[in-house]
C-alpha cells in the first residue's frame, strides 16, 4: 500500500466522539507526535472487539508505520478478524501517585486509544512489510537476522491493519493534586514512587550451543529502559 509522504502527516489529531476528551481533559493531548512516542514506546496492545456479541479484550503485539497500526494474529483465532470495529489500547505506567488522601490517589502514565475498523491484510508486499514493522518495532535489527517467515508460515498468520486516523493520547505526570488543599495540614507523606522498566541480560535457548554468542542488536539491550 502506498502512502503519502511524511511530511503531509498532520499535526494534531482530530476530535471526533470517540476521541474528545471529556473527563480530565487537562491529562488529554492532542499532537500526533504524543500518540507516536506513546506507541513507540510499547510493542504490546489490548485489542477490544465484539464476537458474536460477547464483548473481548485480546492482548496481541502490534507494529507501526507513519499512517497504520498493524496488529499480530493467528487464523484459528475468532477475536482477530476484519470488518468489525474496534478499539486499540495501549498504555504505560510510569509511577504511583501517593497523596495524602486515598481519594486523591492516582497514577503516572502514557496511554492512547485508536477506534478504527480493521483490514485483513492480503497482499503479500504489504503483509511482509508489516510483520517487519512487528519484528522490528519490538526487536530492532530481528528481521533481517532471523529466518523469514515461509509462505505456510504466512498463510497462518492473520495481519489486521488499522488507520491511525482517529486516536485519543492521555498523560498523566506530575505530583498529587492535594498539596494546597485542607489535607495538607495532616503530616501525612505524599509524593510519586516511580516504576521503571528495564531489559535483562539474554538467557539462551538451553538448545544453543555455548559458542553462539546473542547478536549485537539484542546483547546492548541489558540494562536499557523499555517504555
């Protein structure tokens, strides 16, 4: 599928029903650059659908290009199927927020949501793309090491394709909300305690001979943040 170039992207993102934040409006963002970083910085999404007419949430992995969020599946599965809308999440957790009261608890995080109907991807030049885009989103550098997938292998995979046209982006950062408040005078500790994420040391295959050595693409990973 061709696309049209980066440069006519938009810069914000358009408010429709399903996007326009009406509660803790100050938490939503509305620039496509927000909606970008907070993809980038997760390769796993919740993707909600009804099936004959029981609603589900499937958690799968995903990839991007600039104007499609392509999402992983597998053709025995009834949950990832084309025609039918949806709504595709992903969230990050940077911290807890402790304030004072339990009212006023909260949390620190990144999340977007993208309403789209999705499209069963059949071309071959496209659904290779866009399990690169998987691969790659997830493991920079994978692809073009590891074996590619074989036709069987192909015709067993399902690759849903959805536009990113119409998404919602909300962040939140920043201390509790009750430090000018009545709770306040109450000698209660209050503030944020972080949560990182960080890649581990590979472990490999118990299969592996001992002198296959990991790849520099996932060696420098070890100690790296993820999200």
């Amino acid at each position: 599928m061709v696309h049209e170039s980066r440069a006519s992207l938009p810069s914000l993102l358009p408010e429709t029903d399903l996007t326009r934040h009406r509660r803790l409006r100050e938490q939503g963002r509305l620039e496509r650059a927000d909606l970008d970083a907070v993809l980038d910085a997760g390769f796993v999404c919740h993707l909600g659908v009804v099936v004959e007419g029981r609603p589900l949430v499937v958690p799968t992995v995903y990839g991007r290009d600039e104007w499609t969020l392509y999402v992983h599946g597998s053709v025995a599965s009834r949950s990832l199927a084309a025609g039918a809308p949806v709504c595709v999440t992903v969230t990050h957790v940077d911290g807890l927020v402790l304030a004072r009261s339990v009212f006023e608890h909260g949390v620190n995080y990144r999340s977007a949501m993208i309403h789209a109907v999705p499209r069963k991807v059949t071309d071959p030049e496209e659904k290779a793309a866009g399990l690169r885009c998987l691969t790659e989103h997830a493991t920079p550098g994978q692809w073009d090491y590891a074996r590619r997938p074989t036709r069987k292998e192909l015709a067993a995979t399902t690759l849903l394709a959805l536009p990113l046209d119409e998404a919602s982006v909300k962040i939140r950062t920043g201390a509790p909300d009750d430090g000018d408040g009545p709770d306040a005078a109450l000698g209660l500790w209050a503030g944020t305690l972080p949560l990182t994420t960080t890649w581990g040391a590979p472990e490999p295959d118990p299969a592996l001979p001992p002198d296959v050595a990991p790849p520099v693409h996932i060696a420098r990973r070890e100690g790296t943040r993820h999200g």
